[in-house]
C-alpha cells in the first residue's frame, strides 16, 4: 500500500491508502460520493501526491505549503 495525498481545489486534503494513484481517486471520489458530494472531484482543481511514510514529514494542505508558517 502506498500513501497519497489528494488535494482538491487547492483547498482541502484527503490522505488515503491505496494501492495506486488512481485507486486513491477512486476511492475518494466514492467517499464523497457516499457524503452526498458527487462533483467534488469534477474540474482540474486535484492534486495527487504520493508521500513516503518513512520519511518524517509534517503533512500540510497544498494551499498551506506556499505559506510563510508564522502569517
């Protein structure tokens, strides 16, 4: 299993494990699909990253990373 991180809209972050990169869209897509928020994935607003959990890593939204850490 591998670790991803799917970011949508520049906004929100989901970490999931999943096999490959587009199980993990799969997989949050049906998510919010179960949640009642079927557009969710809908656009080019998604971001799939694969993170490596052996590393040390402070896990922080894409919209956060391009952020100073003391604004």
């Amino acid at each position: 299993m591998n670790l991803y991180e799917v970011t949508l809209h520049g906004t929100e972050s989901v970490y999931v494990l999943a096999p490959g990169k587009y199980r993990a869209i799969e997989l949050v897509d049906d998510y919010f699909a179960d949640a009642g928020e079927s557009k969710m994935l809908e656009g080019e607003n998604l971001v799939v990253r694969q993170l490596d959990p052996s590393e040390e890593q402070i896990l922080r939204p894409e919209k956060c990373r391009a952020c100073p850490l003391l604004e």
